[in-house]
C-alpha cells in the first residue's frame, strides 16, 4: 500500500479538490443566510444570492443616477490606476536598489540598515503623514502603496542577488566586464524573473495599503465604495464588491506569473514545469 504524501491525484481529482473549498465555503454561506433570512427576511448581513444580483446589476450595468457612471468600472479603473502606478514605482525602486545592495559591498553596508529599519515601519501609520505632506489626491495613495511594498522588494531582491553564485562574478571580472557589465549582462537578467516573484508576493499588501487610503480620504474606488456602503450595511454591495477584488488580484497574479514564464522560459527548463 503506498503511502498518502507517494499518491498523485490525477487531473479530474486535483480540479475537483481544487473547488472543493469552494464549494464548502458557498454552501455554508448559503445556509447561513437562508436560517437567519427565514427569521428575519430584512437580514442585511447575509443577503440573498436574489439581493446580491440586484446589487451587482445596480453597480455595474446601470448608470449612476447622480453622476451617470457605471460606479463598479468607475471605482476599478480609478483602483487600478493608483494601484499600477504605485506597484510599478515600487518596482522601479526595488529592482535599482535591491541589485546594488547585494551585489555591490558599499551600497550594501549603507542601505542594509536602512533598508532594513524603513521595512519595519507600519505603512498605515504614515498615512496621515503622507496626507499632511501630499494632500488628500492621488499622489499620496500612491505614495503609500509604493513605499508600503517597496522595503519588501528591495530586501528580497538583496538576498537573490547575494545568492548569486561568486564563481559567475569571478568569471566576468577574468573576462574583463566592468562593474556595470556585470549588472547589466549577468546579474539583470538573472534577477529579473525573481523581481516578478517578489512583486507578486507584495500584490496583496499593496491592495491592503491602497484600500484603506481609499477608505480615509477618497471619492472613488473600490475601497472607497466599501465603506461608503458600510455606513448603510449595504452587504449586497460590499460582498461582490470583496468578491471582484479578489478577482482582479488573482487576475494580476496569473497575468505576471504567465508573462514571467514566456518571457523566461530557462527558468523552467528541467523541472517539468
């Protein structure tokens, strides 16, 4: 009898396991609403599947009667815009700076302390800083998302870079490649792949940090729209709304995760994958 970590489910298995949670989690939701709806038909807190269509035709295929919008497009792209921004300054400055504290011994003796102390400092408690110093636009959302992941960024590129075989280094140097030869033509392209990596880690602290500056100051947004709903518990509302951003978080995790592996294909070569 083999054992359970040897037995490989097959493809028809492992999809069905892989809804299985889902399924469990749908169902017990539906229950739950239906008792507490069977005592209480204007329960708020567990709106029917009836409701909640409702709220999702109300929010997204109708136009807004005060503004005209279709407020759940609206709310996205205004989410996306400062979410992509951000995440890509975040980038920028964690692959610049993640390379050259871990290839390069200066940087790393002046930046690992420092790097290192910035990663510890809750975001959201600079928030109203940020506020203060930007105002209440777009520019401090922005802000806080960047500088909420990029820490994260920075250090993990370090430790890829340091990871890094030396006999590759030595073996540029014997060639004769400059310090930026060696940056741009072993250590970028090697580090590229893992700077997708670490910026998929960081998406869900980023969608943390964007929602709640969404939430304080804000009049549009995904973030925004659910605590303005909050005030009226509106659940048909916010539940589709919780339930879209953890689409479109998925759906940039896939989008990197495909783009890195057609963009890198040597990193799968060898590993079935």
């Amino acid at each position: 009898m083999r054992r359970l970590i040897n037995r490989r489910p097959d493809i028809a298995t492992r999809f069905g396991l892989m809804l299985l949670p889902f399924v469990i989690a749908l169902v017990a939701y539906m229950v739950a609403s239906e008792a507490r709806l069977s005592v209480n038909p204007n329960d708020k807190l567990l709106p029917g599947w009836s409701s909640i269509s409702a709220a999702i035709d109300r929010m997204a295929f109708q136009p807004d009667q005060r503004t005209g919008n279709y407020l759940l497009w609206t709310d996205t792209m205004s989410s996306l815009q400062r979410l992509g921004i951000g995440v890509a300054v975040a980038t920028l400055i964690g692959g610049i700076f993640g390379i050259l504290q871990g290839l390069i011994p200066h940087a790393r003796a002046t930046l690992s302390a420092f790097t290192g102390v910035l990663s510890m400092i809750p975001p959201l408690a600079l928030l109203p800083i940020l506020f203060i110093v930007f105002g209440l636009g777009e520019l401090s959302k922005v802000v806080l998302v960047a500088i909420g992941i990029a820490p994260f960024i920075i250090r993990d590129l370090a430790l890829r870079t340091e990871a890094i075989p030396h006999e590759e280094i030595i073996k540029a140097q014997t060639l004769g490649a400059s310090t930026w030869q060696i940056i741009l033509r072993v250590v970028v392209p090697q580090m590229l792949p893992r700077l997708i990596d670490a910026v998929r880690l960081s998406l869900g602290a980023a969608w943390l940090f964007l929602i709640a500056a969404e939430a304080i100051a804000s009049d549009s947004g995904l973030g925004y729209r659910i605590f303005l709903m909050r005030r009226y518990l509106a659940m048909d509302v916010i539940l589709p709304y919780v339930m879209w951003i953890t689409f479109l978080a998925f759906a940039l995790d896939l989008v990197l995760r495909l783009f890195q592996r057609v963009a890198f294909r040597w990193m799968y070569r060898g590993n079935g994958a």
